[in-house]
C-alpha cells in the first residue's frame, strides 16, 4: 500500500510540474495578484508613465518605490506596493488593430535575463493600423536583469 501511495505521489508531482512548465522544461511564474489600490491606480495612470510615451515596445521592472517614482508624474499619489516581496513589470506593446493582450507571465531563467511571455489574442480581421497596449503585472521578487519580451499570438 505504501508503494502504490508513493508511486501515486510520484505521478501526481510530474503532473503539477509539468503544468508550471512552459513547454521548453522552464519554470513559468504567474503574476500575483494586487489590491484593489493598486489596481486601480494602474487602470487610470498606466498610459501616463513617461517612458511608455517612447516610440515602440517597452518594458520596464522596478524593484523599490525610490524606481516607480522616478517615472510617475508629481503629485501623482502612489498604491502601497511591498518591494521586499514583489517586482512590478509595465509594459506597452505595439500590435495590429483587432488584438488585445490576454495574459503574461516569466520564465524563470538561469541565463542574465528574464523571458516575459505576452499572450496576445487576434479578435478581428480588421484594417491594418498598430495600436498601442498596455499591461503591468506584480511578481515574486526578481532580479535586477533586462527583461526579453516574447509575444505568442492566440487564434481565438
């Protein structure tokens, strides 16, 4: 009976790794989930953050509260986010009309960079004219290295 339970258990650990997996044997880490605040002050400053004004894709984490405030415009109040836990990543990503990003996670890598996964879905056929998107996302803690954004298109 012990054997069969340790068996079992066995089995039951490569499936919960392999569902955390992306697909290239890499650990892939889901954003965390943030306070109403925080959201909410996301949902109507994002576009204001100044180096999202640049021209093309950006991507940009930040580790402290010192950071965030350097890009945010004053007298803009701040959201309390816990920098000893978290890194916030915020991004804008240049695609056609008709897409919208549906998701985003990190591929936990050994290399001097972090793989940002954007999961962008098609929603029409539409007229070709890019438009810009917007995404933020709070993770466990990571280190100070560039980030690399990979976009994956999903046909709905």
């Amino acid at each position: 009976m012990k054997k069969l339970l340790s068996i079992f258990c066995v089995i039951a650990l490569m499936g919960a790794f392999s569902m955390a997996c992306n697909g290239k044997g890499e650990r892939e880490t889901q954003a965390v989930s943030s306070s109403a605040e925080v959201a909410a002050f996301f949902d109507e400053h994002l576009m204001e953050i100044r180096p999202l004004e640049r021209i093309g894709n950006v991507c940009l984490a930040f580790n402290s509260m010192d950071e965030l405030r350097e890009i945010i415009p004053l007298p803009t109040e701040l959201p309390v986010i816990d920098f000893v836990q978290h890194t916030l990543i915020i991004g804008r990503y240049w695609a056609v009309n008709g897409c919208s990003i549906q998701g985003h996670s990190i591929d936990d890598v050994e290399s001097k960079k972090i793989v940002l996964n954007l999961k962008v879905e098609r929603l029409t056929d539409g007229y070709y004219m890019e438009t810009e998107h917007y995404y933020w996302g709070l993770y466990p803690k990571l280190p100070p290295i560039p980030i690399e954004v990979n976009v994956s298109f999903i046909n709905n």
